[in-house]
C-alpha cells in the first residue's frame, strides 16, 4: 500500500508540474489555460488527500501496535 500511495503521489506532482507549464499567465481563465487551471486545482487535492491517507496509515499502525 505504501508504494501504491508513492507511485500515486508521483503521477500527482507530474501532472501538477505538466499542467502548471501550460497556463498562460497573461489570461488564466481564458482557452486551453482554464483547463490547465483546473488540472492544477485537480492535481493538488490528490495530493493533499494521498499524504493525509499516509498520515491516517501511520496512526493506525502506532494505534494497532500499541494495543
């Protein structure tokens, strides 16, 4: 499961760093950079929730071990 979640954080951050190139600056919310936007929006909630399920793991595993 670890692995799974590196692998999944990996495909995240690339996605967020290919789609944060294709943004124009100039007109955010204009064309093809609205979907960059979104893309962006998109790839930061899979990581936020990919390193709190890491974190929840890691609970369960100091829970379970301490009983």
């Amino acid at each position: 499961m670890k692995t799974l979640i590196y692998i999944f954080l990996a495909l995240a951050t690339g996605l967020l760093v290919f789609n944060v190139f294709h943004i124009d600056f100039d007109m955010p919310l204009e064309g093809d950079s609205f979907a960059a936007v979104v893309g962006v929006g998109a790839s930061l909630c899979a990581v936020i929730l990919l390193v709190i399920l890491q974190v929840a793991l890691k609970i369960q595993k100091k829970v379970k071990n301490q009983s």
